[in-house]
C-alpha cells in the first residue's frame, strides 16, 4: 500500500488485496470476471504468484487494486508470507456447495492473521451461487460466520457475474475508509 502525492493529480493510492480460500471455490474466475470480466469452466492453475490491477474512482481520487490470486498452491497449504506481506485487504472465498470449504474459512483466517501486521479489510464470499439448487452452506450461516468473525459477508457468482464487482468494491471502499 502506498500513498504519495504526485505533482497536479493529487493523491496516488495502491491496496494490494490477496485472495484467499480452498482449491476449487472460485479464486481465479472471481478475478478474471472483475479485472477482465472473464469466466472459464476449465480453468487451471498457473506457476507462481500473479496479480491484477484494477482501478476505481472514490471521491474523485483513483484508486488501484492490486489483487492477488493464488496460483494453486492452497492445494499443498503452502501459501507463502510473500504472498500475504503488505496485504491490507483479503476476499476469504469458500463454495457454497461444498462445505468442507467452508469448514476451511476458520483455518483461512489464522494463516491470514499470522501474516499481517496491519489492519487488513476482510470480505467473507459464498461463490457459486448460481449453483444454488445443489447448496450446501445455508446464507444464515454465511451470515453468522461473518458476524463472529466481523468480516463482510457477501454470496457471488464467478459465473453469472452476481455481486462480484460489489463484493471487490467493498473491500476497496473499506480499505480507502481506512487509511485516508
Ligand atoms: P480456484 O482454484 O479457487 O482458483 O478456482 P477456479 O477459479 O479455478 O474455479 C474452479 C472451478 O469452479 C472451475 O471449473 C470454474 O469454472 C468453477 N467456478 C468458479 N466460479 C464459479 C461460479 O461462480 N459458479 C460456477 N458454477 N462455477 C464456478
Ligand atoms: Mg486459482
């Protein structure tokens, strides 16, 4: 994260924000659908650690996100400090219809609060919820988790589209609140 003035312009601002949740929930295409409005069914990890940058306006200032997607190393558990260190904003992602992924967030949370030294803008994300019909974590426990916990809580889907400009936004607008 950085801040500085740049002559004319006014205010720079830049939030790296990691993403993070069990293999399979959704990472990626969250990503690709906000930073490129992409979906892929078949999509699979690449090597070594990649980000995006989107920018978006908050009172008249631009901001950039520097999202980051794992790539794939949450299957090994082996997310390294690298890719948590500086991180001031966190999408913690589980499948709706898969609870182990949810089960998971708990364990999620630790690794990113062993990580991180400053306050970090955390947004809990149900992704999949075009898959509703085959659900398996209900919205009241979503809800519940993210209140305990003091997250944001929001369900989206990758696929159609569904709250995932929102839900990055959030987070963003969150992290703004924070620092200026
Ligand atoms: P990651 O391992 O967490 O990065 O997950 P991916 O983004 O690679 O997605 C894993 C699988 O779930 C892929 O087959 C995706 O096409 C699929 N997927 C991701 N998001 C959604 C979604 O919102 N709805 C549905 N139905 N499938 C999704
Ligand atoms: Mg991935």
């Amino acid at each position: 994260m950085s801040s500085s003035d740049d002559e004319g312009s006014g205010e720079e601002y830049l939030f790296k924000i990691v993403i993070i949740g069990d293999s399979a929930v959704g990472k990626s295409n969250l990503l690709s659908r906000y930073a490129r409005n992409e979906f892929n069914m078949h999509s699979k990890a690449t090597i070594g650690v990649e980000f995006q940058t989107q920018s978006m306006d908050i009172d008249g200032k631009e901001v950039k996100a520097q999202i980051w997607d794992t790539a794939g190393q949450e299957r090994f558990r082996a997310v390294t400090s690298a890719y948590y260190r500086g991180a001031v904003g966190a999408l913690i992602v589980y499948d709706i219809t898969r609870r182990t992924t949810f089960d998971s967030v708990g364990r999620w949370l630790e690794e990113l609060n062993t990580h991180s030294d400053t306050t970090v803008a955390r947004m809990l994300v149900g992704n999949k919820y075009d898959l509703e019909n085959i659900r398996d974590v209900s919205v009241e426990e979503g809800k519940s988790l993210a209140e305990t916990e003091g997250l944001f809580f929001m369900e989206t889907s990758a696929l159609d589209s569904t709250n995932v400009k929102k839900a990055f936004e959030i987070v963003i607008k969150e992290i703004y609140n924070n620092v200026s």
